[in-house]
C-alpha cells in the first residue's frame, strides 16, 4: 500500500474512533429517563452498541485492520444516528 494510502487509512481510522467515542461518551453520561422520554431505544441499547463499535473500531485502527469492513462501517452509521438523531432530541428535552 503507497505510504499516501496507508497515511489516509490511519487518519480516517482515528477519525472514526473519536466519532464512535464522542457518541459513546454522552450516552453513557445522559441519564436514562431522557432516553425514555424521546420514546426510542434505550439508553442500554445505544451504550451496548456505542461501546461495541468503539472497541471494534480501536482493535481495527491499533491491529492497523481495514477501517472500512461491515462491523466498522456499521458502527460509524449507528454513532452518526446517535449524534444527528437521538442526541439533538435529547437536549431538547433536557432544555439544552
């Protein structure tokens, strides 16, 4: 792999560990009545699979693995739901 292509993958990888610790990191933190409130998925649900993808993404990155296999990219789209969806939803109710 040219040095240009290896130096991408490793950017993106540490990209999307921040990502995926970012979403992680505040649904661990909001309490869960506010996930109850917003009326989806648990506050389990989402820390199951946050922390799932993180520790995924950072076996990938340290391994130096694809970045980009299903387990990865899946995980990614789960943090982007969370952060975009679920999150704003959720400060709204908390009045943030």
């Amino acid at each position: 792999m040219p040095l240009s292509m290896y130096t991408l993958n490793v950017v993106l990888g540490y990209l999307f560990v921040a990502v995926k610790i970012w979403a992680f990191v505040d649904a661990i933190t909001q309490k869960k009545e506010v996930f109850a409130a917003v009326g989806r998925q648990s506050k389990l649900f989402w820390s199951a699979l946050l922390g799932i993808s993180v520790f995924s993404q950072f076996i990938s990155v340290w391994t130096q693995g694809s970045n980009y296999g299903i387990l990865q990219l899946v995980g990614l789209i789960l943090a982007i739901v969370y952060l975009v969806d679920q999150r704003p939803k959720m400060n709204e109710i908390r009045g943030k």
